[in-house]
C-alpha cells in the first residue's frame, strides 16, 4: 500500500452519538462510541487528528432535502410523543426522539466538513465515521437515514466547481439514495456492491439500473447473492469497481463502509470477515492514489455487530486512512476489551482479524456461467462496461 503522501482527518465530535433512534433500535450509537475507543487505544488517532463536526445549517442541507422533510423532521425533534407519521419519520426503522433534527444535521456537517478538508487541501483523506446516511431520500427518511449526508457532500463538491465525483457504497443495502438523488448527473459515478435487492431492503438496485436519459451508465450496481463470502465478494469488486472508476477519472473519490456485509451481521446475508472488509478499504485507498491525486473522503455506513464487528472493521479503515494500516493478527488491546466487560458484560474479540485469507480469483482468470455470482457480475458488466468503451467480457 502507497503511504498517505498527505494529511488524513477524522472528523468526529463525541456528541454526534446523540443520533440515537432509542435503546431497541439495531443502529445503536455505542459502535460508534466502541470504535473510536478502540482506534484510541491502539494508537491510530494518534496518526489521526480529530476535526471538530459543525452543524449544517436548512441551506446546506437544503441542497438536496425537500422544506416538507425538513419541516418534519424538527417538528417530530420538539415533540416526539405528538408527532404523526409522515415522510417516513415514525416508522419502526425511524422512529423520532427528541432534538433529532440538529443529531440528523451535524451528521450532515460531519461529512461535509470531511468533503471540505478533501477539498481545500487541508486533508488528503478525511473519514466521517458517522456518515454514511445512504437512504434517505430528497422528500423522505428511509433505512435508519434522517438527512442523506454523503449526497450533501457531493453536491457541495459540484457546487465548488469539481468536475467529476465517483462514489462507492459497499454497505450490504442497494445505496439507493445517493444513487437516486444523481442517477442522472453525468458529473457522478454510483457503484453500489450490495446483496440483491430479492432478498434484502430497500429491494432495488439491480444491473439496469444504470442512470438518467443524460447520465446512461454513471449509476452502477452489483447485486450479490445471499451468502457471498470474502473471495466472491473481491472477485465482483475488483471485476467492476476498478476499471470503472479508472475510466471515469473522477476528481474525488467518496466511499461509504457499511460493515454489515459481514457474517455475523444480524440484519443481512452476506458472509464476509473483517480481513475481507480491510481488504477493501485497501483497494479503495490505492485506487483513490491512482485515479484521483489521493483525494479520498471516506464515511461509515451500517453494521449492527455493535462489539464483534464494527469496531474492529472501522478501526481498520481509521488506519487505512491514515496511512498507517493495521496488521489483521494485532492483538485488541485489554483496556478495550475490559471496557467491554465492564459495561456490556460481553467478551470481546482477541484479535484484529476474523483468520481469514481475504485471497479471490481474479474475473481474468474466468467466467462459471453455472454460478449465480459470475452471472450477476456479468450482468453488471455487459450493461454498464459498453457505456464505458470497455470489453464487459473477461
């Protein structure tokens, strides 16, 4: 892996774990709370210094969101137990609690001010843990999302004048918002990897849907089928993701994490390891370095292993962007995990890696025709690679 050649930012304030649906709901703020412990006591945010998150202000993030959601959205924050359902805010996947629009709009200034550290120079790569916020849509709340952040953040990369933006979504869930707020900006390229939408929420996201009438093939999606382990995973993010993102050449890269592709993920189907995921993270890292000077803003996403999983995955894709990335056999230091003990009463993992070797066949090597995941990657790559003046073919 390239070293960082720059500086690299988290921006992150403890308060943002103030987005909080409630103690039953599965996006629990304490995997966010458990992370940054973790990256602390091993010694990445060391190599990490922390941005303080603003708030976004109804303008910013009216750039993308209706005034009715907005509207909404405060209304249920100021009085929680007399609001009625509307724009998908009180529903079971969003329920509204108290002050939840400035929780849903300092997530929004998180990113954004991760986008702004990319921007101006001051950070050549910038992680918003927090983000992430994929679904939401322009008049709506939807999957845990309140404000889409991350489409906030790219349409401020546009509006300072970046010409070209890809974004890459490998959450286990379509990345159906952002990619539907720009399906028909040509100035963006969505990849979503993500098991198929037959089987999982939101039930979109599938090979021909690939852009507006102005932006035919900037919208790209990889629909896996349910248990796609580490190496059918990499085998269908290095056969699209890559020559993709070269050919559009874009200025920024934009990546969301959702770490709940992996196995012991109690809400999805997919079966990677935590040595899979840092693989990725080292994949986009390095295709950030090649296609776009380094400029590399990274956000979080799902995953709702609050202990076994989300720690450990983001805290290596803290290190990732920092340059500094962590050995899969690293000990997880003992003040963690009797952090764990003492407050959740659970025992928490020993090592930084899951055992696995993240190794996969490169598609050059071959199509199976008898196998629903070459199938579903070639289908990905005879509607979109064309569009692109590349072979979709091995």
């Amino acid at each position: 892996m390239p070293a960082c050649r720059g500086p690299a930012t988290v921006v992150f304030d403890p308060t943002l774990t103030e987005y909080d649906f409630g103690p039953s709901h599965p996006m629990s703020p304490i995997r966010v709370d458990l992370t940054m412990r973790l990256a602390a006591d091993l010694g990445v945010l060391d190599a990490l210094p922390t941005v303080a998150a603003p708030v976004a202000d109804d303008e910013l993030i009216g750039t993308v969101h209706e005034a009715g959601l907005i509207d909404a959205v405060r209304r249920a924050g100021a009085d929680p137990a007399g609001f009625e359902p509307t724009h998908g805010l009180g529903s079971d996947d969003n329920p509204v609690f108290r002050d939840m629009h400035r929780a849903a709009a300092h997530v929004v200034g998180a990113t954004v001010e991760a986008v702004r550290q990319v921007s101006s120079g001051d950070s050549l790569h910038s992680v918003s843990i927090c983000g992430g916020l994929h679904h939401a849509m322009p008049d709506r709340a939807s999957g845990f999302c309140i404000y889409n952040d991350v489409a906030v953040g790219i349409r401020w990369l546009l509006a300072q004048g970046v010409p070209k933006v890809a974004y890459v979504d490998v959450d286990v869930h379509h990345g159906d918002g952002v990619e539907q707020i720009f399906y028909d900006d040509p100035r963006v390229l969505t990849i979503s990897l993500h098991e198929t939408g037959q089987a999982l929420f939101p039930g979109t996201g599938f090979p021909q849907d690939c852009g507006g009438p102005d932006a035919a093939g900037t919208a790209v999606n990889v629909a896996l089928p349910p248990g796609t382990s580490d190496a059918g995973w990499l085998r269908a993010f290095h056969a699209v993701v890559p020559p993709l993102v070269r050919e559009f050449a874009p200025d920024v890269l934009v990546s969301q994490h959702g770490c709940d592709s992996h196995r012991d993920d109690p809400l999805a189907d997919l079966m990677l390891s935590v040595d899979g995921q840092r693989a990725s993270y080292l994949a986009l890292h390095d295709l950030a370095h090649e296609v776009a000077g380094g400029r590399w803003v990274a956000t979080g996403g799902g995953g709702y292993a609050l202990v076994d999983v989300v720690p450990r995955a983001w805290t290596h894709l803290l290190a990732v962007v920092a340059g500094q990335p962590i050995e899969p056999d690293t000990a997880v230091p003992e003040s963690w995990r009797a952090h764990i003990r003492e407050t959740l009463g659970r025992t928490a993992p020993s090592r930084m890696t899951d055992g696995r070797d993240p190794a996969y066949r490169d598609w050059s090597e071959g199509y199976d025709p008898a196998t629903w995941l070459d199938r579903s990657i070639l289908a990905t790559r005879e509607e979109i690679f064309p569009r692109h003046g590349l072979d979709p073919l091995p």
